[in-house]
C-alpha cells in the first residue's frame, strides 16, 4: 500500500474528486491548508530589506491505495490539477505499514 499526499489548488478539488471518482478510489481524505512553494507565496520587499512570507490556501488530498493503483492514480491528480502556473502544488507518495478498517478488523489491503 502506498500513501499519495497531493497539494493543490482549491478550485481544482471538484475536478480531481471526480476524476478519482471514476477511477474506483474507495476513499480518500481532503484538509484545507495552507502553505507555500519556491515564490513563497509571494515576496515583498519593505523598507530595502524586510520580506513577508504569505501562506496560500491549498488543499491536501491524502488517499492509501494499493500499489499497483499509485501510478494511475498520480496522473489523474496531476491531470486534473494542472493550471500550467506557479503554485499548481505536488504530489509525495510514502509507503503505508499497516491499515485496520475498524468496525470489521480487517487488516492491510483489505481494509483500505
Ligand atoms: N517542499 C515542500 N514541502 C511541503 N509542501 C510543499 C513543498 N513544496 C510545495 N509544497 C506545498 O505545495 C503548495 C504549492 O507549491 P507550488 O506548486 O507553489 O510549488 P513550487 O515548487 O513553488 O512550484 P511552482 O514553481 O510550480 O510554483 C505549497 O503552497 C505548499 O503547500
Ligand atoms: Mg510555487
């Protein structure tokens, strides 16, 4: 089982969820955030010197799949959130341990 963690732009969100919807994804978990990239969200310069930080809002997508489903998976997030512009976000794939469902105890590939 792998974990996809995918940042992107909250106007994208429907887009993707229906892309993945086809796809057959059983479940998937959705937080908004904030966060910023390489333009840190955007840069200004005070006073000479001084700069701000401003955080962005995004969301995260975060879905535990089996690993033959990560690759088609990816392509359609990156498809669907794709803008061509800065801040369109990214995609960080982790290996998952271990998962329960907890109402029926079922472990690993099944419970996800
Ligand atoms: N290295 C990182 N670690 C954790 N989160 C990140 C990282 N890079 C980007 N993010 C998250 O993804 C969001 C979008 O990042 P963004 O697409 O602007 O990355 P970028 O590297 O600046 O690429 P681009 O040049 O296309 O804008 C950020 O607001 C942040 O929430
Ligand atoms: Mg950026």
């Amino acid at each position: 089982m792998k974990l996809i963690i995918a940042i992107i732009k909250p106007f994208k969100l429907e887009e993707a969820k229906e892309a993945l919807s086809q796809l057959g994804i059983q479940g998937m978990t959705v937080t908004e955030v904030k966060g910023f990239g390489r333009q840190k969200g955007h840069t200004e310069i005070y006073r000479g010197s001084e700069y701000t930080v401003d955080f962005l809002p995004k969301i995260k997508l975060e879905i535990v799949l089996p690993d033959d489903r990560v690759e088609a998976t990816t392509a359609a997030i990156v498809r669907t959130a794709k803008t061509g512009k800065i801040g369109d976000g990214k995609v960080f794939i982790f290996h998952v341990e271990e998962a329960v469902r907890i109402r029926t105890e079922e472990r690993g590939a099944q419970a996800v």
